[in-house]
C-alpha cells in the first residue's frame, strides 16, 4: 500500500508568469492603459513590499506591462472578496488570462474576475513573499485565491499577512510542486524571471524518512472520522493507489479516512514493530483501514495503540508476505517467517486461541497444539476457506443410521468417535443434522466456519 497522499492545487499558479507580447514603459512616472493610471515615485526597480499583508519583490509599479496589461490603481476598481475587504479588486474577465480565471472568483456581475491587489498593482508582474510552510519553503498567497481559501485551516501564517496564507512549494504529502514557487515577477517578453526575486524551492534531496519533528500537517485540522485515529481527507487529495485501501468518511461522502500517522508524518513513516500471531514479527497499523478491520478479531493488540493491531510481516498460513513491513520507507521484515504448528493429523493448524473468534472457538479443542499456550487446532479447511458442505448419511457404531448428515472434520468438538465416515474424504465424519437419540438440531448442517 503506497503511503503519500496529496495536497496541492488543482492547476499550477505558474501560469501568471503568461502573457502577450514585450510593452516595458519607462521606469517613473505616470502609466495610463486607457482607464487608469497608477504613478510612482520611483525607488529601486524591485521594491519589498506591494500589497496584502505579507508583500514580495515585484517590478516597481508602472515599470512594465505583465500578464495582465499595465499596472493600475485597484481603488478605482470594484471591491471583491468579502472575508477580507480592500484585498482585492474585479478586473474585466476580457483582461485577465483564461488560466488565471481559471483558479479566481468570479466577481458579482458574472463577467469579471476577482484578481489580489498585488498583481493588480502590477499588471501580474509580481512574485510572493516566501515563507516557512510546514518545514520548506513556501510563498504568502492571498486568501482571495479560492484554493487557498478552501485550506486555510491546513496552511500556517509564518510570516504572511492577515489576509495570506504561506502555501508550501512542495507538497508535504506527495512532494510534488504546488506551482506557487514559480511565481516570479517579469515583464512581458522576458525569458527569466527577475534576477533578484525569490527563486523556486531548492532541491535538497528526498526528505528524512521516517519524519521526525513537528507534524507535517496537523490531523486535528481535518474532520474527524468515525474511527478514533483517522481523519477525513478530500478524494482528490489521495493518490488511487492509497485511495483504494482507505474507507469513506460517513459524514462526508467526498473524503477518505486517513490514518493521523500518515496525515502527520505526510506518509514518511515506519510503523512500530510488534509481536503478532504465533509471536511472529508485525507491523501496528490502524483498524481504520478497512483490510486490518476485517481481521481485527483475528490480530493480536501486542504493544500496539488501542487503535491499532499487529498485522504480521508474513501470513501465517501460506508464509507469503502481507506487505505490511514494506510500507513507505519501511525496509521490511527483520525476521524470517515462523510456520504455526500442525495440528488434526497434519489437517489443521494451531492458532493462538487469542486471534480466534470466540464464535469459532467453541468448536475447535487443543488436539495436538503444543499444550499449556492456549492454542486451538483449526482444519486448514476452515482457514482456507475452501470447506463446503458435502452432504452424506450418517451413522453411529457404523451401524445404526442416524438420517441425513454432512462432512466435518473429524478434529473439532462433537465429533463423536462412534460416527462413521460415511462417503466423507479422509480427515472427515459425517455429523447427522439431527442427534438421533434427542431429535434435536446438532448444528452441523448450518454450520459456517
């Protein structure tokens, strides 16, 4: 099972470095683009500062055209984004880029765009404060952008505005690029981006693994799930190959219950070693995910948490490894693989009688298990999950005919030894559906393993 999950932008921002055609205008003075104009004082050509809260290096304001066309005064524009008032303005959609648009509010007429001041300002010629997120870097993106908005309880502050959040360059969960570190400001016609604006993130090789540290991401951010260590992630935020071992959330059909250890570690992780069936070696994993619920019954709780139980490294039956060691940087089993004792003349095996459902357990008995440990011999067939019911007719002291029956094996509790076996294989009894002497139900007939 792969361990990273997502979180990113559904579309890069890099897109904003776009634009028609080189129009630079001289680096003072007033710019008029036919509406309105925004004059600058002058002052360095990539100034600190430029709107929001946070501020980043941008061309000075009228040096240049950008991506959306001269730089203008977003005060004479329409207010949008009500959450936080005076941040953004609405631009006429016809000047704003489809892919920006793309990721932007609509503003109330229907046909504009809700665009951050900053890149008003600077006709989109403008590259974000960069910031700590989550241990990496990261850039001061406003709120405004609904895609930041939609995370606001995930992102931090660090070093942005009231009105930002710091989004991180390199998702923590996947490690792939959110696009936001490269944004950098250039004009219209430039083949780089300005030489002294912050750069892209910084290729520092892969991350430690396992994560140690802060988390990467707070879990208690997300909404609970209806397990008690698992948290609900959008679908979209889970790769497919994780996304297909994980339960849906109940309260919200578009979520996925992610284990707090994956969400915090941002699936750098390595589960803590137990003792798990037969003493064999295990991995901890979490009941919430739905193959360790099932056979949660069946797997020892060892040292793990309450919400936990140990998945062995190798199934105990067929020795084949369940992948539960190999789970993201996890190097795998350190133990080589215990077989469990043979029991029912080499017909069953012993299990310890702790992994054994107390439904099951009355049938089963010792046999030949080791004795004094608390194992219960069970037919290979029952664990195989290849029994049927072979109907046969039974018969006592192989002599006096006890009515319809079917085969069981002859290990298990109630098999009396003066049942014959019938027409049953080898291993077998044929236990009647009824006790001949009481006319009362014996149970084999309904029986299920």
């Amino acid at each position: 099972m792969a361990a990273h999950l997502a979180l990113r932008f559904a579309a890069p921002l890099g897109f904003l470095l776009l634009g028609p055609g080189a129009a630079c205008s001289p680096a003072n003075g007033a710019i008029d683009d036919g509406d309105d104009q925004l004059t600058t004082d002058g002052g360095g050509k990539y100034p600190d500062g430029g709107g929001g809260g946070g501020g980043g290096h941008s061309p000075e304001p009228g040096a240049c055209e950008g991506p959306l066309g001269k730089p203008i005064d977003p005060t004479t524009l329409p207010s949008c984004c009500p959450d936080h008032p005076g941040n953004s303005h609405c631009v006429v959609g016809s000047k704003v880029p489809d892919q920006l648009q793309s990721i932007l509010d609509k503003c109330s007429d229907g046909s504009s765009v809700c665009v951050p001041d900053d890149f008003i300002k600077t006709g989109g010629v403008f590259t974000p404060k960069k910031c700590t997120a989550f241990g990496g870097d990261g850039r001061c993106v406003s709120l405004c952008v609904p895609q930041v908005k939609e995370k606001e309880g995930l992102l931090l502050q660090d070093v942005c505005g009231d009105d930002e959040k710091c989004v991180p360059c390199i998702s923590p969960l996947d490690k792939k690029p959110t696009g936001v570190c490269e944004l950098a400001g250039h004009c219209n016609g430039e083949d780089a981006g300005v030489s002294d604006a912050p750069s892209g993130p910084v290729d520092t090789g892969p991350a430690p693994c396992p994560h140690t540290g802060p988390p990467v991401l707070d879990p208690t951010k997300l909404p609970s799930c209806q397990c008690g260590d698992s948290h609900c992630v959008p679908k979209g935020a889970v790769p497919g190959a994780v996304a297909s071992k994980l339960a849906a959330c109940s309260a919200d059909a578009t979520g996925l219950c992610v284990p707090d250890t994956l969400i915090a570690s941002g699936g750098d992780f390595i589960p803590a070693k137990c003792a798990s069936v037969g003493s064999a070696e295990g991995r901890c994993l979490s009941t919430c995910l739905p193959d360790v619920a099932v056979q949660a019954a069946s797997l020892p709780q060892a040292t793990c948490a309450l919400t936990e139980r140990c998945v062995p490294c190798f199934d105990p039956f067929t020795l084949a490894e369940t992948g539960a060691c190999r789970l993201s940087c996890d190097k795998g089993p350190t133990e080589a693989p215990k077989p469990l004792p043979k029991c029912c003349k080499d017909r069953g095996t012993c299990v310890p009688g702790a992994s054994v459902p107390p439904a099951s357990a009355s049938s089963l008995k010792e046999d030949s298990c080791p004795a004094g440990v608390g194992d219960l011999c069970v037919p290979d067939v029952f664990l195989s999950k290849t029994w049927t019911h072979i109907d046969c007719t039974a018969s006592l002291a192989f002599i006096l005919s006890a009515g319809p029956g079917v085969c069981m094996p002859e290990c298990i509790n109630g098999m009396n030894s003066l049942l014959g076996k019938g027409a049953c294989p080898d291993g077998m009894k044929c236990a009647p559906c009824k006790d001949p002497l009481t006319g009362k139900d014996t149970g084999a007939c309904s029986f299920a393993p």
